[in-house]
C-alpha cells in the first residue's frame, strides 16, 4: 500500500505538470479564468503529492 | 608540534581566503566596475565600499567570531552590494552594462555562496560546527530509492514542459506573464518532485498509510471539488 501511495503522489505531481502546461496554454489563447483555474488545480495537486510523503513531528 | 600548528594555521588561512576571493571577483566585476566609473552616485560608491569593508571584516572574523564573520560576509556583503546596484540609477540600464562581466560576476557570486555554504575546516572549532546554521538540524544524506531517481528523470521533463509552452505565447502583455509563471510553476514541480522522489521508498519510517492518507485528505477533496466544477462548468457552458 504505501508503494501506491508513491505512484499516487508521482501521479498528482504529473497532474500538476499537465495542470500547469495547459494554465501557461490557456495565457496564450486568452483564456485567464481557465488559465488561473488550472494553476490553482496544479498547486493543490503538488501540495497533496508532497503532504502524502512528507515525515510530519511525531511520525518516527 | 610546532610544524603542525604552522602547518594547520596554514591550511585555514587558505580555507579562509578561498571563502573570501570568490565575492571579491563577483563585487569587483558586477559592483566596482559600474560604481566607480564617471556618473555614478556618490551613495552607490558608498555602500560599494561598504560591501567591500564587509567581506574583510568577515574575513578577520573568522577565525575569533564565526557568526558574526558570516553575518558580514554573507547578510552585509549582499546587502551593501544590492544597495550600490540600487543607487546606480541609469547606470543600471542594460545598454550601460558589459553581459560577460556580468555573467562572469554571476558565477562569482555562486561560488561565494558555494564557499559561505561549505562547513568550517577546522575540526577542533567545535563552536563554528555546532549549528552555525539556525534551525533544524539537516537529514543526513541516504541512498534513494530506485524508483525515486525514475520518478525524478520522468519529473524534469514535465517541469520543463510548461517554460517550453511559454515561448508559444504570443499575445501582448501577457507573454512575459507567461515566462514568468511557467518559471515559477516549473520551480514548483522540480521541488515537489524532487521531494516525492527522495521520500518515495521510505515507508517503514512513516505510520501506517491510513494516516498519511488522512493527511491530505482536505488537499484532495478541494482538488476533488475543483475538478469536479470544472467538469460541470464544461458539460454546462
């Protein structure tokens, strides 16, 4: 299980990837509501794949 | 014992000078070179001298005061340095300014931030060694995981993808918008992957992986939200 976990956080962190390259797309075709829409979903999706992995105080 | 003392006060009188030479090439090719040629203001000339005045105090410090030492050498040298480029003015402008100077500075100052981050050689200065940094002590480094260093070389190409797609952005106003937040976004992604990579592999030392689910269970119903409107928004439009 937690081997799913990582290929979870990897994919969220590939989520965010496409999340973003289609926001900067979306700059270009003036589209700034979905361009800042996809930003935000890439930022939550980066912040999920890092908290899932990340050793928090009292974890040891 | 005298030829040890001589031979160990040398090899820190060179550790300390090679930590000193690499900010005075970047301050003498990016600070001096513009601030003391005909024009420039008398308060960039100062705080110019006073980046130099702090890299040699850092470096007679060094050896009494390590904390202070770096508190110059580091902190003011910077801030002096910034203050001059501040006060130049036009001076400033990117006609003004030689680029191979420039560039050349630049990697004077990554070797001076390379040198200011390397630990103290001497390993009797117990004091300099013991947390010189604030904060947490630093993980010591650990083999990673073989699917981290795949998760990693799989994870550059996506953080490039979107600084590549921001060259494609032609519309005015909006295309150095576009650099800037695909640089930014690329950043990010670098970080979090880099992370996932390093951590990915190490389940043993975490609690049981409903706990680290849970962990995030408010990030990802957001994220559930978000795309779930964005998805009625598209059915619905």
């Amino acid at each position: 299980m937690a081997r799913a976990l990582d290929f979870i956080a990897f994919a969220l962190v590939a989520g965010g990837g496409v999340a973003f390259a289609r926001g900067v797309q979306a700059l270009g075709d003036r589209k700034d509501l979905v361009a800042v829409y996809l930003l935000v979903v890439g930022v939550l999706c980066l912040k999920a794949a890092t908290d899932l992995l990340r050793p928090k105080a009292g974890d040891a | 014992m005298a030829d040890a003392i001589g031979e160990q006060r040398r090899r820190l009188f060179q550790a300390e000078i090679s930590r000193v030479v690499p900010g005075l090439y970047g301050w003498l090719a990016t600070v001096a070179t513009p601030v003391f040629q005909r024009g420039a203001s008398t308060s960039s000339r100062v705080m110019a001298g006073l980046a130099l005045a702090s890299l040699a105090a850092s470096y007679v410090l060094a050896g009494s005061r390590p904390r202070l030492a770096r508190v110059c050498g580091v902190h003011a040298f910077l801030l002096f340095c910034f203050g001059a480029w501040a006060l130049l003015g036009p001076l400033l402008r990117s006609d003004q300014l030689d680029a191979v100077r420039g560039a050349l500075g630049a990697v004077g100052f990554l070797l001076h931030a390379l040198a200011w981050g390397a630990p103290p050689k001497d390993p009797d200065d117990t004091d300099a060694l013991d947390n010189l940094v604030p904060g947490l002590p630093l993980q010591p480094r650990n083999k990673p995981d073989r699917w981290g260093a795949v998760m990693l070389a799989l994870v550059i190409p996506v953080a490039l993808t979107p600084v590549a797609l921001a060259f494609a952005v032609e519309r005015p106003g909006a295309s150095l918008l576009a650099h800037a937040v695909a640089i930014g976004c690329g950043l990010l992604l670098v970080g979090a992957g880099n992370e996932v990579a390093l951590q990915a592999g190490k389940p043993r030392r975490f609690p049981a992986w409903r706990a680290r689910a849970g962990r995030v269970l408010w990030t990802l119903a957001a994220l559930a939200v978000l795309v779930v409107g964005g998805l009625l928004w598209l059915a619905l439009r």
